[in-house]
C-alpha cells in the first residue's frame, strides 16, 4: 500500500500553497456563509485557492476533483454530497500523494488514510440536542407526534442528525415519529414537505424536527398557509442557527436552533499551513457549538454573522 497523503510536497521559497475547493452546492444560507468564509479565509492566509461548485451532483464533484488532481494542487478540500462512492477519486488522490481534507462533511471508505483530516461537526451530537431540550420542553403525561424533515439522503449531517435525535426520543414514550421525510436541504422542499405532512396528518402534528434551518423556514410559510400558528400550534426545532432561524425565533415562529458553525475557513487554512510545515493534523477538528432558545436568540441576533 502506498503511504499516507499526510504531508504536502515541500514548496519553494515565496512559492504560494494552492489549494482545490470542491463545493457541494448552493442548498442552504449555511453553505452559502461557509463558501464566503472559506474564500476569504484562504485570501487572508495567502493560499491560492481554486474554487469549483457542484451544484448538487456528486459526478460533477469527482470531476472537480479529478482537475484538481490533474492540476497538481497541494491540498484538496470538499464537502462531500453523500458518505458513500469516493473510494475511487480518494484513491487516486492519495496516489498522487495530494492531501484531503473534508469539510464539512464525512465519508465511509474502508480504509481511513484515504484522507487527512476532517473538520467540522459532531452530528449525531447536534440530534441529541434538539432531542434533549424537546424532552425536557414536553409536559408530562401528554404525547406529542413527530414529523420529521430530514437532509439531503445518504449525507452524514442527515444520518448524524437522525440517528442522535432518534436515540434520545426513543426512550421516552411521550413521543411518535409520524413521518420522516427525506428532504435536501433547501427551503423550498421543506415547504413542500410540509404541505403533504399537513395534508396527511393535520392537526396531529405537534412537532416538526428540520435538519436545517432552511428546511424549518419553509415547512412555517407552509404552516401558516395551512392556517395555524408556526412556533404555538406546532413547536419547530431546526439546526444550523443561521441569522434567518434567529430572527424567526425572535418573533415565536421558530422554538429551538442547535447551532452548526459554518465558519470553517479559518481551521481548514490553519490546518493546510500545518501540512506545509510538516506537522501532523488530527484526524477529526471538530468545532465548538451552543444552542439557541428564544430568549437567547434575541440577544445572539445582533453579532450573528449570517
Ligand atoms: O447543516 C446544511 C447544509 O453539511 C453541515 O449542509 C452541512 C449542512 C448544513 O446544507 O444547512
């Protein structure tokens, strides 16, 4: 087997790092806010980046890769769309002896050198927070049904964000998932989602639990077209913690955020001067998080940067 991509071909004096962005898509205001801050971090730092979108196809973005591995770049990141179905492009990286690093999202290889280092969340954690304050939200002795909008299929923030939730609400009764609805991100789809959920089941809903924020902004327009009260007749839980979720929970419509930092610029240049300089990354960064009720919400309102 060949050795670990774990180091950067040395550089010459002055000569700049570059390198290969491949973007999943432009699904949420949270990716939009991680591209910005990733493009801006890489001018800051001095790195030369090259900046390509899939725009939701995960052939377009083996593609964006295999240039970047063809080019030559020094380092590549990606958000990879789903975990699966990157053993080939990985292991031609690897070949070429190109460090990876994922941002922001995981992958399923079997064999774990293929990349470098991860940075971003821990997902299944970010399920188990959105449980946990529903569960202690809950009254007793009253049952609550469930519906749930769920991320982009086979993503690990979707699967992270499903199994943590699940495995904290099982173990109380109080609580029935009517439907999981696989979703993609975007507001549009959570709308609609949430249209068919109302259809099916009415009045019955008294939870939904968004995979994002996005999702959660659209399944309220849906709910207020439907003629109930976003955040009072149906409690909404989302993730991410975007400006537009803040601002929603601000004025009730909108009960709970786990926030999700899209500001990974700064760590993935940080990481990709550590490899210029010979140091070994850990395999996983991953970042420092809260969550928002709407009395914090409030008050984050105003610093928060997008
Ligand atoms: O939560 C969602 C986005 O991969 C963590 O993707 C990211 C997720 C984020 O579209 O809004």
């Amino acid at each position: 087997p060949l050795p670990s991509p774990a180091a950067m071909k040395p550089k010459a004096e002055g000569e700049k790092i570059v390198v290969g962005f491949a973007q999943v898509g432009t699904e949420s205001s949270w990716r939009i806010a991680h591209t910005k801050s990733v493009l801006q971090a890489a001018e800051e730092a001095g790195i030369e980046l090259l900046y390509e979108n899939a725009d939701q196809s995960q052939q377009r973005q083996i593609e964006i890769i295999r240039g970047y591995i063809e080019r030559g770049v020094d380092v590549i990141a990606f958000s990879p769309k789903t975990e699966e179905g990157w053993e080939d492009v990985l292991k031609e990286a690897k070949a070429a002896g190109i460090p990876v690093i994922l941002s922001d999202r995981e992958v399923q290889v079997g064999d774990d050198t293929l990349w470098t280092a991860y940075i971003g969340s821990d997902f299944r954690e970010e399920g188990r927070r959105a449980a946990r304050w529903l569960t202690q939200q809950a009254e007793a002795g009253r049952s609550y049904n469930v519906v749930e909008l769920q991320g982009t299929p086979n993503s690990a923030p979707a699967a992270g964000r499903e199994i943590g939730f699940k495995e904290v609400i099982k173990q109380d009764d109080r609580f029935t998932v009517l439907e999981s609805y696989a979703g993609d991100f975007t507001k549009a789809r959570g709308k609609a989602l949430m249209e068919e959920a109302l259809r099916r089941h009415g009045r019955s809903i008294h939870v939904v639990y968004a995979h994002n924020d996005d999702m959660a902004l659209g399944a309220i327009s849906a709910i207020e077209a439907y003629g109930l009260m976003p955040g009072k007749d149906i409690m909404l839980i989302s993730v991410d913690a975007t400006k537009s979720a803040l601002k929603a929970m601000s004025i009730g419509k909108l009960n709970f955020a786990v926030e999700c930092n899209a500001l990974l610029g700064p760590q993935l240049m940080k990481a990709v001067k550590d490899l210029a300089e010979g140091k070994e990354l850990p395999m996983k960064i991953i970042t420092a998080e809260g969550v928002f009720s709407q009395e914090t919400a409030k008050k984050a309102l105003a610093t928060r940067e997008y």
